[in-house]
C-alpha cells in the first residue's frame, strides 16, 4: 500500500495554506499502482483547494521494485540538502522498507540504492528493466513532442495537415501517451486541459488512419453491448477484417460462443456463394475456436492461481503482509473465488471456515480501501461512523479534505441512491451532507 504522511503547503498562487499526503516511499511490491503514478509523473503533487493551481512538490522518495531488485531514490537539487543530510535522508528511506520486509527478502540491492537528481533519469531506469531500450524510449519522445504540438496548433487546418502528415507515427502508443496526459491533467485538476485533449483525442479518431480502426473497434463493441446475442456477434466477426477487434469481440461475447453459434457460422460457410467466401469464414472460425480455447485455458489457470492465493491466505500466520504483497492478485476473480468458497461453507454448516472466510474478505477490502483517494477514504468513514457525534470528530480531524469537492462527491453519491431502497443510507447521506457543508461554509467565512 502506498506509504504516506501529510505535509503543510502554502500555495505560491493564493497563499492558502493547506494540508497535501505525500508519499515517500512507493514498494510495486505492496502497491502495484506506484509504477504508473511514478512514469505518469503522478507522485507528489499538490492542488490548492481554494484556486486549484497545483503541480509536483518536488521531494525526496525511494521508488522499490522487488522483483526486479531495483531501489531507486529521488532526490531532486530543490530538496536543497547538504550532502551529510542527503546521506541521512537515504538511509532513513532504505531502513523504511528494509523494515517493512520480512528478513529473507532483505537483499543486498538495498543497501545501495541508485540516486537521480531528475524523475526523467529514474523513469528511464524503470523502463529499462521493462526492457525498453533507449531507442525506444528516444520514439516514446517524439511522440509526446507531436502531441504537444498539435495541442499547440494555432488552427483547426493547422491541426488537421499536421494529423495527416504524421498518420504513420499516430499508431497505438500514440494514443496510450494521450490517454496517460488525459490522466495527468485530471489529477491535477486541470480542466480547461483535460478538455483541450479530449477535443484532440476526437479529431484523431476522425482524422487518422489509427484513429478510424480504433473509433470501429468501439462502435463493434459498442453494438454488441447494446444487443448481446449470437446474431449480432457473428454479423460483426464477419463483417470486420481487424484481427485485434476480433480478438475484444470474441472475448467480450464468450458466454455466447455455444453450440447454436458455431451452427449458425458453419451454416454461413456451407451457404457461401464463392469459394473465397468459403474460404474467409473456415479461417474465422478456426480463429475463433483457437482464441476461444486460449481464453478458457487462461480462465481456468486464473481460478486456479486464485484458488492457491485464498489458500495461502487461510493458512498464514500474517495473512496481511501475504495479502499486501500479493495485493495486484486481489481482483475480480479473487473475489469469485472467495465468494463461491464462502457460500459452500454456509451451505455445508462450517461455521469455522465462515468465520475464516470472512475475516479474509474484511482483510482484503480494507486494503483495497486504502488505494482510494483521501476524500473516498473520509466518505466511507462518515457513512460507517457509529454516531453523530463520531462524524464531527471525523471531519474535524481531516479539516483538509473538507471542501466543495467533498460536498460534489456526497451530493452525487446521494443522487445515484435516490428512488432505491436504502432509507437508512439516505438520512445518514443527508446528515453527512448537512456537517460537511456546514464547515466549508465556515471555512468560506473565516
């Protein structure tokens, strides 16, 4: 999980002060999210609650990669440390994790952490034992530098020759690198940028050649969302040529890959005018059962890894640290697994299997709560608190996170739950709602 402290930031826009969680360290190990926030330049940034001018903060922090044995430290100029006290520094980072791994996996590469003065220099390591070359990295460059570019474009013509002239660089890891700018700007409240992109975003799909295969591929998903049955899947296999859109609708539409399907598709192929038709349709339904078999041999060798995780967990003496390491594992089909192993141990009476069960399904969403943003953490503090007087106890210790932001958050949540039968939930939502307002209408005063 990510390890964070709270530190106090006067905002060089407005001079409001205000209280930020940084973090310090970020184990991949423990928290699988902190390598995309540390290449997506996500760690350590700051938005002002009262102007929302933000940006990075510019502290030290020590990135840890277990499995592939790197320990990395950031420590930029700006930190402003003498060497005795960069020393100090590093040290009390690297006795930080060491002391939150058990013994055997305290190893020697810790002991000597790489120093970079730049996030750009740290990233390139990391990239580099993902097996990214320089070369490639080089190419990642360029990319974002036409993409800064056509944010820069003083017209809609401009904009457009510039699409046109560089279809053949607008290729996938284009459009990732535009996704991952969407994600910055919006973490750092940026707005007016957020929307800047996404207007850009639409003009590629429109434009490029990427861009159309990739607005087809949704549309077909799309379609087959809207009408999830046998007749649709198979018009739109047939209908596109794109191996990777063939590939997402196949594994969308699995459930519906039964014996009436596969009757329908060899009746297309006997019914064939031509013999090239013929031919088209025999290699897509040999692609289909082929992608079809990969999925559910995936599927099973997933449960199955599941299956051993919830076993290692029931028999640890510390399942959190298990959990914790292990915590990228804990998804959708972790919660399958437990779920169908929890319902067969009611159904047969094994009241201590319950009660392990659920101990281990409390376990793991408290660690899941954990990766949530501050204000969620807060909102799901509030909604369980005990009593009254325990939700102004809550507020008052996390003033911080009490803003109109929170206030946005609780009215949205009050109208996803409006004409559901959640009465107790509703008047604890509008008691919430009420103290939360009442202090940031405080604070508004003071």
């Amino acid at each position: 999980m990510p390890q964070a402290m709270l530190a106090r930031v006067t905002c060089p826009n407005c001079n409001n002060q205000f209280q930020t969680p940084v973090e310090q360290i970020l184990d991949v190990g423990t928290d699988p999210d902190a390598k995309m926030r540390v290449l997506n330049g996500l760690v350590n940034l700051a938005i002002c609650p009262q102007c929302r001018a933000g940006g990075g903060l510019g502290l030290p922090f020590l990135y840890h990669d277990p499995n592939k044995e790197l320990a990395l430290i950031y420590m930029p100029m700006e930190a402003g440390r003498t060497d005795i006290e960069r020393q100090q520094a590093i040290g009390k980072l690297t006795s930080a994790v060491m002391d939150n791994l058990p013994p055997e996996e305290r190893k020697a590469y810790l002991l000597q952490p790489q120093v970079f003065l730049t996030l750009e220099n740290l990233t390139n390591k990391i990239l580099e034992a993902d097996g990214v070359t320089p070369e490639m990295i080089e190419e990642q460059k360029t990319k974002a530098e036409l993409l800064q570019r056509m944010l820069d474009a003083v017209s809609g013509e401009a904009l457009e020759a510039m699409i046109v002239e560089n279809d053949a660089i607008i290729d996938p890891e284009f459009f990732a690198i535009l996704t991952m700018n969407v994600e910055m700007a919006q973490a750092s409240g940026q707005a007016v940028a957020v929307q800047k992109i996404l207007a850009l975003r639409a003009k590629l799909l429109e434009l490029s050649s990427e861009g159309r295969i990739a607005k087809a591929r949704s549309d077909m998903l799309e379609e087959l969302r809207a009408e999830p049955t046998r007749e649709k899947l198979l018009e739109l296999l047939v209908q596109t040529s794109d191996e990777r859109t063939r590939e997402l609708l196949i594994t969308f539409g699995r459930p519906l890959l039964d014996y009436p399907f596969f009757q329908a598709l060899t009746s297309r192929i006997e019914s064939a005018p031509e013999a090239s038709e013929k031919e088209r349709l025999t290699a897509l339904r040999a692609q289909v059962l082929d992608t079809r078999d990969r999925l559910d041999e995936m599927t099973r060798a997933l449960y199955e890894e599941r299956s051993t995780l919830l076993r290692d967990l029931l028999l640890s003496d510390d399942p959190e640290a298990l959990a914790r390491r292990r915590f990228a594992e804990l998804d959708q089909v972790f919660f399958n697994v437990l779920a169908t192993n929890l319902e067969n141990a009611r159904t047969d009476g094994e009241q201590d299997a319950v009660a392990a069960l659920q101990a281990i399904w409390s376990l793991v969403l408290r660690l899941i709560e954990e990766t949530f943003p501050p204000e969620v953490q807060l909102f799901n503090q509030l909604m369980s608190a005990e009593d009254e007087a325990r939700i102004g106890e809550l507020l008052e210790e996390n003033r911080a996170l009490v803003t109109e932001g929170l206030v946005r958050f609780i009215k949205e949540a009050a109208v996803e739950l409006k004409g559901k039968d959640a009465e107790t939930i509703s008047e604890r939502l509008a008691l919430v709602l009420e103290k939360v307002e009442e202090l940031v209408t405080e604070a508004e005063a003071t």
